[in-house]
C-alpha cells in the first residue's frame, strides 16, 4: 500500500516508515531534516509540515500517518494545526483506508507542559471528526497515545538515574516502550484494523493510572 509518514527521520516516525518498508509498502515521509531512511520503496520530501505551501502533491496515499511533532516548540501549530492541514490534503479522500494520529497519553491527563497537552488533546477530538467523515470511504481514523518511548528526544531524563528512579516508580510496567513497539501498533491500527475507528489508543505501561509527570 502507499504510506505516508510525517516526521520520518527519527524515533517513532523513523520506526514507523521502517517496519511499513520491511512489510513490502511504499512508504513516503515528510520532515524538516533530511531523509534518515535509504530503501527502494522510500521517497522522502524535506519540507516544514507549517509550511502548506511547501508540502508537495502525493495522490492515492492510503494510510496517512501523521507523526510530526514537537514538544515546547509551536506546539499548537505543529502538534494539531498541521495535522489537521496535513490531513485534509492526503487524508480526506477517496483512496484512503487508514489515517492514524500520533497523539500522547499526556493529551488524556494533561500532566506535562501546558501548549503541548493543549495540542495533543486538540488531537483526541480532531480524531473523532475525522472518522466520521473517512467513513464514508470505508476508511477508519485512530489515534495512537503513547507515554514514555526511548527516543533521542527523551534522552534528557532517560540518561538522569535520578530522574529515571522516579519515572520507574510512576509507571507499572516498569519500563518505557520502544519505538519498534508504537510501530507495530501502528501497523496494527492501520493495516490489521478495519472496524475499530474514533478511538484514542493510551500505549503507556500504566503510566496515565499514576497521572504524575516527571521532568527536570
């Protein structure tokens, strides 16, 4: 199928583009860096998802995966803003069978930085909206909610033993998922999942059960 990620150059976006490209898709990602990915089956465009006049033309997308996000950096307009944009562009039409948002569990409990709990839970309602009218092409739209993920951009607390200790002690599972694991819900929610759409999935370890951010 044709694949469309954005934020695709690392962490979850980079796993996400990986695992559809080893499962036989083409996958292409959209990001600011340039591309983190060498495959076949890869195309990438390097582009600011602000910029609307900058994303290119990419018809028949049938799974959008909207990743891109950032955290204490714009996050309204990049978090949820050019999401909704991106999705109104690749998502809302005929050819699509799957969108899924890249939210936080943080947009449930709103237990981190204000803007940035703000747009993710932006997210949680803009999913349902977007269900409702992909229906039609029997389409479905989920969003993916995780917690903690091992990414370089958690790197600040995950290397702080101190910090660490307390997160441990917030989150059941004891441990922080990979981002191999989010993209193997992402396959799942949009490839394996045909009848399950509106829905915001919390991936966290239990974390959200606690409620208690940790940061420095």
């Amino acid at each position: 199928m044709k694949v469309l990620v954005t934020g695709s150059t690392q962490g979850i976006g980079k796993a996400i583009a990986t695992y559809f490209l080893n499962e036989g898709h083409y996958v292409t990602g959209i990001d600011r860096q340039p591309a983190g990915i060498s495959h076949p089956h890869y195309t990438h465009y390097t582009c600011d998802v602000r910029d609307i006049d900058s994303l290119p033309e990419i018809p028949g997308i049938e799974i959008l995966i909207n990743n891109a996000g950032t955290q204490n950096e714009d996050d309204i307009e990049i978090n949820l803003k050019s999401l909704i944009r991106i999705t109104e562009k690749y998502g809302i039409q005929s050819s699509i069978r799957s969108i899924l948002n890249i939210g936080s569990a943080s947009g449930h409990t709103g237990s981190e930085f204000p803007e940035y709990c703000a747009s993710k839970g932006g997210v949680i309602s803009y999913t349902k909206n977007t269900a409702l009218r992909v229906a039609e092409y029997g389409a479905t739209c989920n969003s993916l909610d995780p917690g903690g993920v091992l990414t370089p951009l958690n790197d600040c607390v995950v290397s702080r033993s101190d910090l660490w200790e307390e997160i441990m002690k917030q989150t059941p599972l004891k441990r922080w998922a990979s981002t191999e694991e989010i993209a193997q819900w992402a396959y799942f929610l949009t490839v394996t999942n045909r009848f399950c759409t509106g829905q915001s999935i919390i991936v966290d370890g239990g974390e959200s059960v606690n409620s208690r951010f940790v940061w420095i």
